[in-house]
DNA sequence: TAATTGCGCAACCAATATGTTGCATATATT
DNA sequence: AATATATGCAACATATTGGTTGCGCAATTA
C-alpha cells in the first residue's frame, strides 16, 4: 500500500479529520460522528493517518485519543516550496532548488 | 473521476513532472523519456494536471509544450496554512481559523 | 460475573486509478 | 503523394481505494 503524507491528504475524509481534530484530541467515534461514514471507514482513515505520522494515538481507558502530528506536515510545506518561490517571483533561489534540472 | 488539485500531487510520477517542467515546458514525449512510463501514461497524468490547472498546454506545430501553471498549487498552501499556524506556535490566529470548532 | 461499550482487524465488494495496446488525426519530411 | 512523427483517445487489464459487515478483545458498567 502507497503510505506516504501526498497520499494521506488526497482524500477529502482524511483532510476533514485533521482540520477536526487539529483543535483537540478526539475518539474514533466521535470523529465519525462528523461524517456520513462509519466508525470502521473512519478508523481506517485513521490507521492511514497514523502509519504517516500525521496522527498518534493515545490511550485512555478503553478510549483512544487521536491527536494531530503536525510535524510530517511540513514535508508538503518543504515540497511546495520550490514552487512559491515561482509564484513569489524569486527566481533566483529556484534555480538554485532546480539546478540539476537546468543542464540543457 | 475525482479531480483536485490534492489528488493530482498524490502521485509521484504527477509530482515529479511538476518539478520537471517548471524549469521548462516540455513536449510528452520529452516527458515521458524521464521516466519508465510509457508517452500514453504520462500523457494521461498531464490530461489530469490539465484538468485541475496545473498545467496549460501550447501547441507549437505538431508539438504540443506543457507548461507548468503554478497558480492552483497556492490551493494546497493555504489548506496547509491553518497548520503552519500550530508548528510556528501561532495559536492565537489557528484559533481563528478554526473558530468554528470550538464550540465545546 | 454478565452485559455493554469502544475499538482494531480481517474478509469482502464496488468504484476508481494507473498502466498497456491499438487506432485515428494532424503535422512534418521525403 | 507517401512515409514518418507527435499526439490524443478508447478499450481493456490489474491494482488500489474506500466502504461495509462481522468478529474478537479489552475496559467499563450493572
């Protein structure tokens, strides 16, 4: 299975979620509550979300916690990067990024 | 089929033509040379970049160059926006953005 | 201790994505 | 005019996705 942070985000379920939970750690559950699907659906969603460490869980009683991790995050902010440089017009800070692109 | 520009940047072949043509257009052909997918897979992947505008095209004879469009991908940084705010500990202005949620 | 609740996991299913092959069309070359 | 080249498009095969149902386990409650 593709288990990458791009991937993560493709699907709109999964960007709802971490929107969701951004604000405070919440239960399988009560995440689906928010949704059409169903806590299973959710969970999967999750299970994805956490197996690219954009979520991580913690247990409480029988409930589990899941939390944002925002650090993996940044590594769409990083790959964007090269790209608003573009629409900033600082071109030349991309060609230093795509520099080993320019060997024609 | 499910065309936003987060799903777009979910594969990596669709990634890696983004960072390929933003130093230059590029016929598909020329495209397709830097990978192991055959012309018609790369061509179906810029139809789906075409699609969601984040690549124009300009035909030059019997050529036609794809030019990367770099405007939609700011789409993707403003979602990304809401959390930047918590990495860079500006949680005052997360609580803005996310003012909605925090009715409980 | 028995029933309930919250959860993950596996099996299965339908829809979608990605890739291939073959063909049609338009332009360029001979 | 005939051939070669650049490309898009449709049909098809296979893999992946997102969802459902059913089950088992652990923790809470009665």
């Amino acid at each position: 299975m593709r288990r990458d942070v791009f991937q993560a985000i493709a699907d709109p379920t999964r960007r709802a979620i971490l929107v969701l939970i951004a604000s405070k750690a919440m239960t399988p559950n009560a995440i689906a509550e928010h949704f059409d699907s169903s806590r299973q659906a959710v969970s999967k969603h999750l299970r994805i979300l956490s197996e690219c460490e954009l979520v991580k869980q913690e247990q409480q009683g029988r409930e589990i916690y899941y939390q944002l991790q925002v650090d993996k995050m940044k590594q769409i902010d990083k790959w964007l990067d090269q790209f608003r440089k573009i629409w900033e017009g600082r071109f030349n800070e991309l060609d230093n990024v795509l520099s080993k692109l320019k060997k024609e």
